[in-house]
C-alpha cells in the first residue's frame, strides 16, 4: 500500500524551509499553489476543523477544453460551498508525472502535449487554488481503487467532495470508474459529481487524442481550438550550425526530439516566449505574469538545402531582432500557423529570398510591422 505521508508541520520546500497554508496565503490569490508529493500538502487541510478540498483527479495533457470544463466546475463548487465566515474548501487538481503509459509501458513513444511547467500554468488559468503533482511509479499505480480515494483524497486532501468526468480512470489496472468511484463517496459520506461528456460544436468529444491528430496533421488552427490556446513547444536554447546568423537571419535552436509534440516540418509562424513560469519550489506559482512574447518565423525539420543537419531542429527567428542571447535559455515556442512546408533550394540566394518572404507573411499573419533586414555583422550573439 502507498501511504501517503506528510509532516504535521504542514507544507515544506525541498530545502525544508516552511511556507505558508492556504489559509494563510488563500487571499488574493492569483496563480495555483503547487504540491510535490504528499509530504508538502498541508495537514490542516484534512484537520477536523480543516476547509478541506474540492478535488479532480487526472493527467490533464494539453489541459484542452474538456479539461477545463471539468477543472471550470471544481472551482465553482468550491465557491459554493464557502462557510459563513468566508472559509471554503480550496479547489484541487491532482495530476501525475510521468504520465503513466510511459510507466506501464516504457518503451512506448508519447511526448505530451505540454511540458509540466506549461500544464501547470494552463491549470492556473482555471482558477484553482492548488494542484498536487503524485510521481507516477509502478508502486502507486499497485493501490485498489478504495485505498486510492480514501488515502489520498480523503486522507490527504480532506476531500469534501470529487468531481470528474464520466470516463475516469483509477486504482489498480484502471478497475475504478465513475460508478464505483460514486459508490465509494456516497458511502463514505463525500459529495460527488460526474460530468458528462464535453462536445465541440462538431459533436466530437474534447480530447487529448484529437489535439494529437491535429498537430500531427499540421492543423495549428484546429489543435488551437481544441486546446483553447495556441500549442506550445518548451527546449533550452542550444548552438546550432549557425549558419542563420552568417544570413541575416539568427535563430534560437532546440531539439525537436524533447520539446514535445512536435508538428510536421515546415515554416510556422509564433511566438517565442521568455521567462514562461516554471515552477521549482512548493508554495510557488504557476503561471506566467511576466511572459515577454516575441514574434518569430519558426522553421522545423532538417533544412533539406544543406546537408549537414541530420536531426530535426526547431529554430525560431525573432523577427527584427539582433541583439538576443538565448543560449542555455529555456523557453517556449507557441505555433500559430503553417506558412509551408519544408522545401530544398538551390542555392543560397533563392533560400534567402523565401526566407525573407517569410518574415513577411509571419508579420502579416501575428499582425506586427514588417522588420527590416538583419545585417550578419549586427548579430551580437556569440
């Protein structure tokens, strides 16, 4: 059995400092609160006296539309439930990391969607007060869909009451579902709510599958629409062949192998993100209040015109900009639209004339002004 321990002294850092309850840090709230592990959630939540939670439980890849509408619902229960004395249950999601395919099953191939940091300032913007973040092992996946509820949302949480979608999974070889997990709630005395189903216009369920669809179709429009956002790529900043800067044209290189779900190659027009919130410590903040969004061109693929790119790269190049030094960086890379597809040139002169062309169509396409040329010998980059 996985027990889910914790200190009375309530929740701690990794470097043991103490930090504040939701009680005491609650008001004002602006970005959810982030646990890591059982040990840094707060006793005094399931204190007899505690406000306890409104809970949902689930990977929440990509925190699409159906996502939101279940996480939407959490925190207006949790709204209706406040006492007298303004004290209410806060308003939980617990989500797991690794993804549990990738336990069950390593050998299997599944980027997410979206990076940890980037799913967890997506739940943000519902307006949780908290998310619990369970290291997904072989050992947790071992508990019985009782020892699930009643240890972790119940005993950890003080769950008042659960809300989920009718497709929920849980406890040992996913034998709990939405009926069982109603029957262990109602007999245990906690409120329960099932949701239905949550269909686009089209008819089609809101799903992670489909936004997986669509990004391997290209479809930046479609997934956008399914995710309620654009997608975004993450990867740390590393040194290409530079052969951009030598153009005119400096990108910020990542590794298309560990950004993510990464769409057919082509040129994309976006976002460079900087500073996008990654969360580091219990009590943090998700979220991203200080996002700085650069306009940029992005090319993916193994730029057929040379042949010294064997790898799939993502490059983003700012648009108008010289004077940035993003290596060692980590940042995130939003894809808006496909410009076209990834095409060799002959020649330098051709390949610098689309390239330029597409600078265009990128600021035509985010609505920003057309830069200027870049002059190689202004790259200040090293």
């Amino acid at each position: 059995m996985v027990r889910a321990a914790r200190p009375d002294r309530g929740r701690v850092d990794p470097q043991g400092r103490a930090t504040r309850s939701p009680r005491e840090s609650r008001a004002g709230l602006s970005a959810v609160e982030v646990w890591y592990g059982a040990e840094q959630v707060p006793a005094t939540l399931s204190a007899p006296d505690g406000v306890g939670t409104v809970v949902t439980v689930g990977i929440f890849d990509g925190v699409h539309r159906g996502h939101q509408a279940i996480l939407t619902r959490v925190v207006e229960r949790a709204r209706q439930m406040a006492r007298p004395d303004g004290e209410r249950p806060l308003a939980v999601a617990i989500t797991f990391d690794p993804h549990p395919v990738l336990v069950h099953r390593p050998e299997a191939r599944l980027p997410m969607i979206a990076s940890l940091a980037d799913r967890l300032a997506a739940l943000s913007a519902t307006g949780l007060d908290a998310v619990l973040v369970v290291h997904y092992t072989l050992e947790f996946a071992d508990q019985s869909p009782e020892e699930f509820v009643r240890t972790w949302l119940e005993g950890l949480l003080g769950a008042r009451m659960v809300v989920v979608g009718d497709d929920v999974r849980f406890g040992r070889g996913n034998s709990g579902d939405a009926a069982l997990l109603e029957a262990i709630c109602r007999a245990d005395g906690l409120g329960v709510e099932i949701l239905d189903d949550v269909r686009s216009p089209s008819g089609r369920r809101w799903s992670s599958t489909w936004v997986r669809e669509l990004l391997e179709a290209g479809d930046m429009g479609g997934a956008a629409e399914v995710l309620g956002r654009a997608h975004r790529l993450r990867g740390t900043v590393v040194h290409g062949q530079r052969r951009g800067r030598e153009l005119g044209f400096p990108t910020a290189n990542l590794d298309a192998a560990s950004a993510g779900v990464v769409p057919p190659d082509g040129v994309y027009a976006g976002w460079l993100v900087r500073s996008p919130g990654t969360i580091a410590l219990a009590g943090s903040r998700a979220g991203a209040p200080h996002e700085e969004r650069l306009p940029a061109a992005i090319s993916i693929g193994t730029n057929p015109t040379f042949d010294d790119v064997p790898q799939r790269t993502v490059e983003a190049h700012v648009l108008g900009r010289a004077d940035l030094d993003l290596y060692g960086e980590v940042v995130a890379i939003e894809l808006v639209e496909l410009l076209r597809p990834m095409r060799a040139f002959d020649g330098l002169e051709p390949l610098m004339t689309q390239m330029r062309q597409d600078v265009i169509d990128t600021a035509h396409m985010l609505a920003v002004p057309v830069p200027g040329p870049i002059r190689p010998e202004d790259v200040t980059a090293r």
